[in-house]
C-alpha cells in the first residue's frame, strides 16, 4: 500500500487564497476544527470570530503541531496495524466546499477500490474526547462533496497507545454535523453570546479562562 502526503500549502485554506465565485466569499467560512472547539465550549467558536483576543497557545497545542510532522513522517514509512488498508493513503488532505462554507484537512485518506474511502484523525492522546467523534463525521462528509468517494466510517487514531476508535458516519451523527454549522452561524450572525459548557471542567485548562469572568 503505498501512503504518500497530499500536495499542498497551508495558505491554500486561507480564504483570500481561494478560487470562490464572487458570492461564494459572502457569509462566514467555518473549519472542521470550529465544529470540535463548539462542542468544547461555543465561546472558542464565538472569540474566534467575534472577538479574536491575544492568547498564548498552550505548551501542549504547540508540542502536538510538532508531533503532527513527526508523525507524518513515521507513517509514510509504516502504516499502523490498528488502522484499515486500501490501495493507497493520502495525509494532509486540503477540502473546500463552497455550498457549505467549509473547509478542513485530513490527517489521511484511505482510498479504497470499491469508490470508498475511509478517513483517519490523529490525535496525540490516550483517550478520545468529546467533539473528536463528529470532527471525523464532519471530514467525511466533506470528502464526499469534494472528491466523490463514498465514506461509510472514519477513525480517530490515539498515537499515544496506538489504538484505533471506528465511528461510523449514521444519517443522524450527519444531521448533528449540519445543525452545528447551523447554531455556529446563526450565533455570529445574530452576535449572540453563548453559554459556556454546563461544567467548570473545560474552563480550568482554557486558554480564554480569564476572560469569562462568569465561570469562577
Ligand atoms: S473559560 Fe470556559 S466558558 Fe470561557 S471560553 Fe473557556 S471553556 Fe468556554
């Protein structure tokens, strides 16, 4: 099987980067990441693009973009057991479309020969956490407007422990992917301030902690 990294440059997601028709520059681009950030607390989404403040990457955001390349590099050499096979591997796939005003990249692309293609996220954790599920949804729906394949699951692949989790891309974890986009835009639209997550537990590690004044 042979894996190999998809040709591109990280400016290519860059919305001034892209080739849009003229009316497909209005209204507010999202990226698969903002769907996993909303599901952690709607306020990341919401400073993101609203309010962008001056935070620090934690040292850990900053230690996975460095592990990210060494792990491509170990994966263009094995391919790991947990993970399904196909007649090829794609890493680092750039998806643009237009109609829902997404964009995202996938850490791999199995292609398969019956038109399938499976997709693969890694994460460098020991478990999978909330959100983490419908970001693989979210990248599998996206190759298919994009490039055509049938994608029936995805994976979230934990380096740390070398294990696998399968999710499986059911009508209604689609449904949920659409309506998040949905709440996400009609919450910058309407410039709605939302609630934080109903526990103080994502605040303690949050980057925007001191500026929620309401949470402790
Ligand atoms: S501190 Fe809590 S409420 Fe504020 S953005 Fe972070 S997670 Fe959300």
């Amino acid at each position: 099987m042979r894996v190999k990294v998809a040709l591109w440059s990280p400016e290519e997601l860059e919305l001034d980067h892209l080739p849009l028709l003229e009316d497909e520059k209005t209204g507010v681009w999202f990226q698969v990441t903002d769907i996993k950030q909303y599901l952690y607390c709607p306020r990341l989404v919401y400073f993101a693009y609203v309010q962008p403040l001056p935070v620090h990457k934690p040292a850990k955001v900053e230690e996975g973009q460095v592990s990210h390349e060494e792990l491509k590099s170990r994966l263009l050499r094995h391919w790991p057991r947990a993970l399904p096979r196909g007649q090829e591997v794609l890493l680092d796939v750039p998806l643009v479309y237009a109609p829902w005003r997404l964009t995202g990249r996938v850490d791999a692309l199995i292609l398969r020969d019956d038109d399938t293609a499976v997709v693969v996220d890694f994460k460098h954790a020991r478990t999978v956490r909330p959100g983490w599920k419908m970001q693989v949804v979210a990248y599998g729906m996206l190759v298919e407007q994009v490039l055509g394949y049938n994608v029936p699951e995805g994976y979230i692949y934990l380096t740390r422990i070398r294990k696998a989790q399968k999710v499986v891309l059911r009508p209604s974890l689609r449904r949920r992917v659409m309506a998040i986009q949905e709440a996400m835009r009609a919450m910058l639209e309407q410039d709605r301030w939302p609630e934080g997550p109903s526990g103080r537990g994502p605040c303690v590690a949050c980057e925007y902690r001191r500026f929620c004044n309401d949470r402790f």
